[in-house]
C-alpha cells in the first residue's frame, strides 16, 4: 500500500458511501480512462468478471468457438467455458511471447474450414508479464476476418506500443487489481473501452441487470460484478504510484539483466522496437545446454533452499488436464518458456538488501 488508501476510505467511511458505487468508484473509474487513454472505464469486482461480461455482450453461448492465447494464467481462458463456449487455443511468438499472428490466421481459418464452418466469437490476447502483444499484426488479422478482440491487460497497466497504452486497443480491454498485480485493490478488475454503448451494456449486467423501473423488475439474467466504494477508494490511492511501482519494476529487471549479464545460458526478454513493458514480473530462460547442465528446475531449487521464492512461467493452457483436450495451434515457443523460464522475486517491497540476498543464490546457483 501507499499510505493514501486510508484517506480515501475513511471518507468513504465518514459520507456512508459502503456500497458498490460512488464518489470513489466514479473517482477511480475517471483515473483508469484518464491513465489508459481509453475514453471509458468500468471498475468491476474481478479481472474475470470483466473478461466474463466481455464474452457475453460480444454474444458468445453454447457450442461457439473463442480464441483464446495458450500461453497465459488460466483465467483468460475459464470464461470462455462459463458460457458453454469451447476455446480454441493460440500458440505465442519468440519476440514477445504472446499471441502469434501467423498462428491465430491458421486458427481462425480451420474454425471456419471445419464441418460446421465456426466463425470464431472472439480473440482474447494477452500481455503476458506486462510485455504487449503485437497488436498491430493481430488486429489486422481480426479485422480481416470481422472478429473482435478483447485484450487481457491484467498483467499490463502501464504498459505500452508506440505510446498508446495496452488495455486500449481492443474493442474490449480488461485489466485486474488482484493482491498480486502491479496495483490492486486487494481484489478486483475494470473493463475499458472506446464505446460507451458497451460499457454501459456491461454496467447494466453487472448490477444484476436491474431495468430502468421503481420496483425491481428484470428481463435479463444479471451478475453481481461491481467493485465497491471502499475498494474503489484503495484503487485511487494505488493509482498515484503506479508510475513509480512501474519504475521500481523496470529498475529491478535492469538490475537482474546487470547482475546476470556474463552468465552464460541465461536470457532476458528484450522490448522490441516501440515497446515498453511494465516489467511486472523479470523472467529469465534458462538453456541447460550453455550453463554446463544447470537447469531451471535447479536454480528454483537452490533459490527455495534459502527461502527465496521463485516459480516457472505459466503453463500454457494447452498443457492443463482442464484444456488440454481443446484445438491449440502449435508454433513450439510456449512449451520451451514452460521448460527453460523462471520468474524471479520482482515485488516492488523489496529492499535494495533484499534483492543482494537474491543477487548473492542466484550468482552461487549458476556457479559464476
Ligand atoms: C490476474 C489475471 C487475470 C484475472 O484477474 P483477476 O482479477 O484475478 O480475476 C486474467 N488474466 C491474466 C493474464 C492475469 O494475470
């Protein structure tokens, strides 16, 4: 936390405003659209619940197709199954580790050359690890075929191509404030989106899809999806020091990439041209040809040995006993980072003394 957060909900507190709207939730929704450069955002209670309301109004159900990154956490793709929808898995690309193009236009192409001629509903993409997708190439394969994009930016605030922000290029962008995220609001999501109808649409859903009359009366099936005023008011406070938690995170990836620099067999994850990622998460790849055998497995191993919490990448979808029966086109590249990746501590409550610790096992684990 900042130290702010108890400002905003204490006045939260002080005016009674203990539901899932008002001044803080109009306060942060204003400061997500104003940050992202998205002309609208929507604070909702979950990541998930943003990507579930996302599928809906683009009118996914039963029996329909969804493409969906493989190499991702496992809550791009469940909403997809919430609706009785079957995902059909995208495999990444070496340069930013996201969503293929090449491979997404072979998807898409057998969805519609198969017996029952699918059309996919939707592509959901993600920057995973706050690196952005090549968006120009994927949405130019989605306008070719009409198919609208929802952009998994949950791991990406902040993030950017060319100076336009991740969250902001799709016709649906959604972001997450889970505990674990670069802010969070102990819980909690947004939808953003350049179209008011669909935020609206998305508003109305999420407040149990209550019609416009004195009594309670409904016509849809609703959800329970805002995000309350007391959270909302953690948000505002967090949105004052994303810029300096992005650069925390970016000046620790700088500091690994130093330290690791000679270490044969250990590779970092370059922003390409125009990219700038919030570097949420340093990941490293480990190739156990070049450190003389040393393989990620060891390294986690010897960084868990003294109370060091490392982890793999994710493991892509197409890998999960739940997804694993689904399509999924294959360019190879999600199952090496599954092998050779590593995430490293990358909390922005490190101290410098901290990350000398984590300097000192990493340096002894691969014997340099
Ligand atoms: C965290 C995360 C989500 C889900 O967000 P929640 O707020 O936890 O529901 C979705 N996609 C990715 C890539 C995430 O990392």
């Amino acid at each position: 936390m900042s130290g702010k957060e108890q400002h905003y909900i204490n006045e939260a507190f002080d005016t009674n405003w203990i539901a899932p709207l008002g001044p803080n939730v109009d306060g942060f929704e204003a400061s997500l659209a104003e940050f992202t450069g998205a002309r609208h955002a929507l604070s909702l209670s979950s990541g998930t619940a943003a990507i579930h309301l996302s599928l809906l109004m683009l009118g996914v159900r039963t029996g329909d197709c969804v493409i969906c990154q493989s190499f991702t956490f496992s809550a791009s793709a469940n909403p997809i199954s919430y609706l009785g929808a079957s995902p059909v898995l995208v495999d990444s690309e070496a340069e930013t580790w996201n969503m293929c193009p090449g491979a997404l236009e072979d998807a898409i192409q057998a969805c519609i050359d198969s017996p029952d001629s699918k059309k996919p509903k939707a592509i959901i993409v993600v920057h995973l690890y706050g690196m952005p997708a090549k968006m120009e190439k994927i949405l130019a394969v989605a306008a070719r075929y009409g198919i609208p994009v929802i952009e998994d930016a949950a791991e990406a605030l902040g993030s950017e191509i060319n100076g336009k922000k991740c969250g902001s290029f799709g016709l649906l962008g959604i972001l997450s404030f889970n505990g674990n995220k670069i802010i969070t609001t102990s819980g909690g999501g947004a939808l953003l989106s350049e179209d008011e109808q669909l935020i609206n649409r998305a508003r109305f859903l999420a407040t149990q899809a209550r019609d416009p009359a004195p009594h309670y009366q409904h016509s849809e099936i609703g959800y329970n999806y805002r995000m309350s005023n007391i959270l909302a008011g953690v948000g505002r406070a967090q949105m004052q020091v994303l810029e300096e938690r992005i650069a925390r995170r970016r000046w620790i990836y700088d500091f690994y990439r130093e330290l690791l620099a000679g270490s044969e067999g250990v590779s970092f994850f370059p922003e390409p041209k125009g990219s700038y990622s919030n570097r949420w998460l340093t990941t490293i790849l480990i190739n156990p040809e070049k450190t003389g055998g040393i393989n990620r497995e060891d390294i986690r191993l010897a960084l868990e040995a003294e109370n060091i919490e490392s982890r793999p990448l994710w493991k892509p979808m197409h890998q999960q006993p739940v997804f694993s029966h689904y399509p999924f086109f294959k360019t190879g590249v999600s199952d090496m980072l599954f092998e050779q990746g590593l995430c490293l501590p990358s909390g922005t409550g490190m101290t410098n003394s901290d990350l000398d610790r984590i300097a000192a096992a990493l340096k002894k684990a691969l014997n340099f």
